[in-house]
C-alpha cells in the first residue's frame, strides 16, 4: 500500500509544537518589553533624584534661594535630562493654609538659559514640582518641599 498522506498523530504534534512556540516567544517578548519600561523608569527616577538634589544643594543658600534660580550646567544653560527625555519644573510658593502661588515655571529646550526670578516677597517654603517624559511618553512627577534656609525666606 502507497501512503502519501499525513497521519493525525503527525498534526497533532505538528499544532503543539507551533503552540509551544508561540507561547514561548510570547514570553520572551513580553519579558524584553517589561525590562526596557524598566529602564526608561530607572534613568526618569535617576534624572529626577539627581535634579532634585541639585536643587536642594543650591538653595541651601539664603541669596540663591530667593532667586529662585534652577540648577544650570556649566554654560549657565538648563540642565539636559537623558536623551528623548523632557521635563517642565514648577516652582510655588507652598506655606500651608494659604493658595500655593506660582513664582516660576521652566520648561526644557536645548540650550536654554536660565536666569534668576527674584521673589517679590519672602516665600518661607516653595515645591518645587518637576515633571518627567520619558521617551515612550510616560510622564511622572516628582515634588520637593524647600523650607528657607537661615536669613533666606521670611
């Protein structure tokens, strides 16, 4: 007898083997997208600490901190985040029972300078508010309360 067709067993294995497959591609794939979030999230959480610290570095200082100035790269321009990354920073007066009042806002570009905004009255605490995008269009925000340092606010 001539057999020139497929047995069932041999579809049988065929269709699991094509399912193993795929859920095991599933898997991987699922696992490289999970860890590159990961990472965009990571370098944002990084960027972020590492402004905030900056600016509390240089508010530590009474002159600085009524110039509400942010932190600038050595050209006086505003500090990069990492690339495809962007951000805007709010900066508001945040003394409690009262309406935060918003003293300055920064969004950044290229080389952007940044400048000081000199407080019209003494502002004994600030938020700073610092808005992260990350490239894949994740936005997270990150806030810090300022009390003025000796001489600095009140």
């Amino acid at each position: 007898m001539n057999n020139k067709g497929v047995t069932i067993i041999e579809i049988l294995i065929a269709i699991a083997l094509i399912g193993v497959i795929s859920i095991l591609s599933t898997y991987f794939l699922s696992g490289f997208q999970l860890n590159s979030a990961a990472q965009y999230d990571t370098n944002m959480q990084a960027f972020s600490r590492s402004y905030m610290d900056d600016v509390r570095a240089y508010w530590s200082i009474a002159g600085n901190y009524k110039s509400n100035m942010l932190p600038i790269n050595g050209s006086g321009q505003a500090v990069a985040p990492p690339t495809g990354y962007k951000y805007k920073v709010d900066v508001k007066t945040a003394v409690p029972s009262t309406t935060p009042v918003n003293i300055r806002s920064l969004t950044y570009a290229p080389a952007l300078v940044v400048t000081a905004v000199n407080d019209v009255t003494p502002v004994p605490l600030k938020s700073v508010i610092l808005t992260v995008t990350t490239p894949k269009g994740r936005v997270e925000v990150f806030t810090l309360q300022i009390a003025a340092p000796a001489g600095g606010g009140s």
